[in-house]
C-alpha cells in the first residue's frame, strides 16, 4: 500500500510539500502541473516549480518527488519530459484531470477525457522518449461530463505504458462536489492490469476505511484532505502498520504552521505572502477550533509584522525578508 500528496496548482508548493512530508506516512508526492504548449522549457521553470529536483528529487523529510506535465502536444510533452529526466526527475506523471476552466480551454487536463486516442498517444510517445528506466504515470478523471467514457480512457493511458494510474473518482463537471464515485476506481482497475489510486473525497480515516473498502484498491492519493488534516497520512499509515492512529494536536502543528510562514515571507513580496497562509489556515478550519480562531484574526490582515506577532513569532525573527529578493 502506498500513500501519496496529490499535486494541487497554486497550494501544495514546494513549501507545503516540505511540511506535509516531513509530518509522515506520505511515500511520493507530485509537483503542481508544468504546463506545457509549443517548446521546450528552461531549467529555470523546474527551478521554480521543481527545487526539489536540484536536490536529489526528494524533499527535506527524503519524500521522492515526481514531476507531473500538463498538455497535450505528445511531441511537445516527451521532449520536455525527456529533459526533465536529465535534470533528475525520477518519475514522469501527466495530468489528465485537472477540471479548471483555463486550463480546459487550451486542451489540458480533464477534457482531453474526450479523446481516448489522444490520451494513448501522449503516454506512449512520452514513454518512448524518456529512460526505460523512468516510470511514466497519469492522473484521469471518470470522464468530462459523464463517465461513459471512463474504462477506454483508462486502458488507453495503460496501454500507452503508464505503470500507475491514479483515478480522481469524479468527472470534470462534479469539480469537487462530494460525493467521490469510488465504485468507479474498483471498474478502472478491474479494467487495467496496473495499479490504481483511488483519489477524491478522504478527508478522515473512517472515509479512508470506506474508500477502500468500495474501491477495492490499497494505494491512495490524497489532496485537500491531507491539507486540512496534516497528520491524515500518518494516521493511516498507523493503521496499515498495525498502530494505534494519534491525531495530529494544534500543539503538533504550530510550529510547523510558523515554519510554513517564515518560508512564504522569504519566497513572496509582501503582498502576497499573506494569502498564502490564509489559504492553508482557511482550510485547517476543517479540522482544528483553534485555526478558527486564528483565521478571524488574520483574514482581514495584510500587515506581515502583524501576522508574525499574531503566529508568535520570536521577536528577533520579526524581520521583513531582504528587499532583493523582490527585485
């Protein structure tokens, strides 16, 4: 059984994948999507999206990091998947699901689900281009706007040669709308002879007990779940070990949620870096009384000295970041 952090655009950074990995109980997680269109990108791009790559492919905690591709030129996505691989990226992974508008409109992510031919041209020219050595795998939806579909899309991306696939068990049109069709993940792999993640709506360890016993499959990926509740991996990760599962404390957490700051104060202007964590601290709301509390304190707040004395930050860390870093 494995236990993976979902790729999520504009949240799981590489900031809150250092956080959420060294926790524990997460094996692999995925960058946010690089979007590919007409060329090659530069190393600067993985810079960005990617630092983990320039330091073994794995985050602070050790956690390996695949690097995940969006578009759907098969060409275009193999060369850049192929340099990537030079770059260090020990596992290719391509999106086939994400369901926002933008993204949609210039055929990427979930409405490529239209095209099962499509679908199996990009991984097999992707797997043709890469190291034999370097596992290519997607992420699929059930379908665009019905999951007729769902079956052919999914035996076109193994046959394509993707070693894993993992299912967000909804279709672009349900977004995220509860519930998660895990019924469907147990028909992707009964249709498939690779492994199959079952993704979408596991926000606790009683809703992992029944993802799995629907779906069928022991391998998970899970995304605003594990946001909300940091310690959900390692709780179940707990539990397949034999353990008993410890909730994460909001004492636990702290620190980790000050660490989570510091790093955005140093990587955004200070406009920005505030919303970063009213983002994560919005959906720790889920979970914890005490970030309720904290988020009516800093909802409305953009001053970051503020914020560090709101967090509690010591005195002698209450320092604006150098202004070079914003030039």
């Amino acid at each position: 059984m494995q236990i993976a952090l979902a790729p999520m655009e504009g949240l799981v950074d590489e900031i809150l994948r250092d956080v959420l990995t060294r926790i524990g109980g997460i094996d692999w997680c995925v960058t946010e999507f690089i979007r590919v269109s007409d060329r090659l990108l530069p190393a600067a791009t993985y810079r960005k999206l990617a630092p983990e790559l320039f330091a073994g492919a794995r985050t602070c905690a050790g956690t390996p990091m695949r690097v995940q591709f969006l578009g759907s030129d098969p060409q275009c996505l193999a060369d850049n998947a192929a340099f990537a691989c030079t770059l260090g990226a020990p596992v290719v992974d391509l999106n086939f699901g994400c369901p926002a508008k933008t993204v949609n409109k210039s055929r990427g992510g979930a409405v490529l689900l239209k095209e099962p031919e499509l679908l199996h041209a990009i991984v097999r020219e992707v797997r043709r281009t890469v190291p034999a050595e370097i596992p290519v795998t997607a992420k699929m939806r059930l379908g665009f706007a019905d999951k007729d579909g769902a079956l052919d899309c999914a035996r076109a991306l193994a046959e394509g040669g993707a070693s894993q696939i993992v299912v967000h068990a909804r279709t672009k049109l349900e977004g995220y709308k509860p519930p998660a069709h895990w019924e469907w993940v147990a028909r992707v792999q009964e249709a498939v002879a690779v492994p199959v993640f079952a993704n979408g709506e596991v926000w606790t360890l009683d809703d992992w007990r029944r993802c799995r016993e629907i779906s069928g499959v022991d391998d998970i990926m899970l995304g605003r779940g594990l946001v909300s509740r940091p310690g959900l991996a390692r709780q179940i990760a707990a539990v397949r070990a034999g353990e008993r599962p410890q909730e994460m404390s909001w004492g636990e957490l702290q620190p980790l949620l000050l660490d989570f700051w510091q790093r955005a104060r140093r990587k955004l202007a200070p406009r920005y870096a505030p919303g970063r964590l009213k983002q994560w601290l919005a959906m720790l709301t889920r979970t914890y009384p005490e970030a309720v509390a904290l988020f009516a304190e800093v909802r409305r707040e953009q001053d970051c000295a503020r914020i560090d004395r709101l967090l509690g930050m010591p005195l002698q860390e209450q320092r604006l970041p150098d202004v070079a870093t914003f030039l």
